[in-house]
C-alpha cells in the first residue's frame, strides 16, 4: 500500500540501524512524544535494532492517558443522567474512573454512544431535540479542528441542546515542562507527525535552541522512526541543536492554517491538568466565551468534582519517561489490559499496553 509498504522495508530498515550505530560514539536519551509512535516502536522491535547507548523514552503524547482522572468522574457524572446521550470515540469507555467506567455506565442503563466524529453527536443532537447531547472532546492539536468545527456547526444551527466535554492538552508546552523538570534526562525529541500536520513546526525551533535540544518531526512507520532516531544522533554528536521534518510527505512548516484559524476562533488557552503529571500552565484549550454556552462542564454542573489519582498507578511516571512500564510494581500483575489499574494500560496509543501485548516484561 503507497506511503506503508515502502516504509517497512526491512533492507532499508537494516542500513538506517546501521548507520546510526556507525553515528553512535556515546549514551543518549531520545524521547518519542507519541504513544502511536511508542506502539510503532515496540511492535517492530525499533528499540532492540539500536545500539545499546541508545534509550528511546516513551512520551506523554497518548490523550487518553493524559485526561485526568477527575475529567474521566465528571464524564461519568454526565453520562449517568437519564436526560443525557453521551457521545465518545471508543477509546475513551474502557478508561478508569475513581469507581467505574463509561462501559459500566451504559451496561446500568447509561445512553453511552460510540461515534467516530463529532459532527456525528451534532447530528444525534438535532435528531433527539428532547435530549442533551454531550461529546467528550478529548485529544491533541490532532483532534481539536474537528472539534472546534463541531461546535462551530452546532452554533449555526442554533442547538441548544448540545455541548462538549473539553479537555484538550497541547504538546509545546508539554516539553517545555518536561525539558524544565529537575529530573529530565531528555535530550532529543521525535516530535509527533500528525499534529504538526495540523499546527506545523514553527512553535519548536524557539524551544530547540532556549533549551539545546533537537527536535526531529517523526512519521509512524519503522522507516520514519529510524530515520528521525538518524538525524537526532546526528546532531547530538555534532553538538547542534535545530529542528528538522523527517516527515515532509504530511508535515510543512506552517501546518494547516484554516484548521489553525478554526482552532484560534473556537478555543482559548488554559491551564490544563495532565493525568499523574499536575498543572502545565498554558498547556490547553478551553471554550471561548463565544462558545461558552457549549461548555458541558458549566451546564452540568460538575466543574466541583475533583479527585485523586490512584497512588498505585505509576503512569505520570511513565508519561514522564522515568520508568519504563514493567518497572512499575502492579504491571502485569493487578494491572493488565482486562483489569487497568490507569489508562496507559487502557488506550491503544497507552506505553503499558504497548509493553504488555507485545510481550516487554523486563
Ligand atoms: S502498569 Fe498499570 S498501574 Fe502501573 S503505571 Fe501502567 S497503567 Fe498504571
């Protein structure tokens, strides 16, 4: 298949490891941001191709791992209304509250509905007037312009009986929290792909030289990964840092600007809560005032709810990069795919899914 075969070759794949174990003449800590790319990594066993100076540190960029579990009680709060169809992406049901999840709910009688956009929940909001309809709007500057437009087209239409549950995060600010933590040992990025297919790149060279670090934009296939692995070696070892596209079949500097325009009409920054990492100041997007009225937490009034994460769970340690998944006692153990203790055992971009279905126990 065009743009998959041909980055999976394994020839390819072969002499890009070697030249990067031909670069390699020190350790170094290169951190993926995406848990797609955290899965790619594992699943064709990228990591066990690289020289063993080579760490790759598994990032934050995995949104449901992130959305904190206080967002996670609020939608099951939402969700438990009888007045209420609460519309999702699948990957969001199965992801643990303090006490149970949106599956749960709808197994008690809950109108849980799967959708796979959220202009769908528009439509089954004009569809069921007698009804409030809520979308758990959720993601990365991946997810948010189809968000934003949703709102945008429920706004048109005059809906008042739609609204969404926001808890968007943005990666920029992330690294900066993680490049500023006494404890980070990242020395190099490989930037997710498909949101700077969407918000393009020209928010990192400021962070690449503030904090000498090199950020290579980096696809999904084996190819991509490697190649990204390629060029942050190289400049690691040349001393630069400067911000390069790995990935210039989808990524351009500017990224999409009317996605860009959609974003900056329906969204405004905020502090944002990262699940097991706390505050990142500025680090999401929050309704405009001009789209308040479509603010679910507002119209249910569930803004007080406010829990505490499991202190069994380890996953802001993960999302960190301060331990891989099997070093965190519960992995495999109270915490598999069927029983998750956290949602990076959850979610299919989730590094402790990624470590336990492809079989990394140690
Ligand atoms: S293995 Fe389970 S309990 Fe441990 S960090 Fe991962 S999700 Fe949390």
């Amino acid at each position: 298949m065009k743009y998959l075969a041909e980055f999976r070759n394994g020839e390819i794949a072969q002499r890009l490891a070697a030249e990067i174990r031909r670069l390699t003449t020190r350790p170094w800590a290169i951190m993926e941001v995406c848990g797609g790319q955290t899965h790619s990594i594992i699943r064709n066993g990228i990591d066990q191709l690289l020289p063993p100076e080579i760490e790759l540190i598994h990032g934050p960029g995995c949104p449901v791992c992130v959305t904190p579990l206080e967002v996670i009680d609020k939608a099951l709060a939402i969700a438990s209304r009888p007045d209420v169809i609460f519309c999702s992406f699948g990957d969001m049901l199965r992801v643990p509250g303090s006490h149970k999840d949106l599956f749960r709910v709808k197994g008690e009688g809950g109108d849980v509905r799967v959708v796979y956009s959220p202009l769908d929940a528009v439509a089954i909001a004009r569809d069921n007037p007698h009804k409030q309809v809520v979308f758990f709007g959720i993601g990365f500057e991946t997810t948010a312009p189809a968000n934003a437009m949703a709102v945008v087209v429920a706004k048109r239409q005059g809906l008042k009986n739609f609204s969404m549950l926001v808890s968007h995060v943005l990666v920029p600010p992330a690294l900066e929290a993680i490049l500023n933590s006494p404890a980070n040992r990242v020395q190099a990025f490989l930037a997710a792909g498909h949101v700077c297919t969407v918000m393009g790149y020209w928010q990192y060279p400021p962070l690449a030289e503030k904090y000498h670090t090199p950020i290579v934009v980096t696809g999904f296939e084996p190819l991509d990964l490697l190649e990204g692995i390629r060029r942050a070696v190289r400049q690691l070892e040349a001393g630069e840092a400067c911000v390069e596209n790995a990935y210039p079949r989808a990524v351009t500097f500017e990224g999409n600007r009317p996605a860009q325009r959609m974003l900056a009409e329906v969204f405004e920054l905020t502090d944002r809560a990262w699940r097991g990492i706390g505050v990142i100041p500025n680090s999401g997007w929050r309704l405009r005032d001009a789209y308040r009225e479509f603010d679910a937490e507002a119209r249910f009034d569930v803004a007080g709810i406010h829990t505490q994460e499991s202190p069994i769970c380890r996953s802001g340690d993960v999302l960190q990069g301060k331990i891989k998944p099997y070093e965190c006692p519960a992995f495999g153990k109270q915490c598999t795919p069927r029983t998750p203790l956290g949602a990076t055992m959850v979610s299919s971009e989730g590094a402790c899914a990624a470590y336990y279905n492809y079989g990394r126990f140690a």
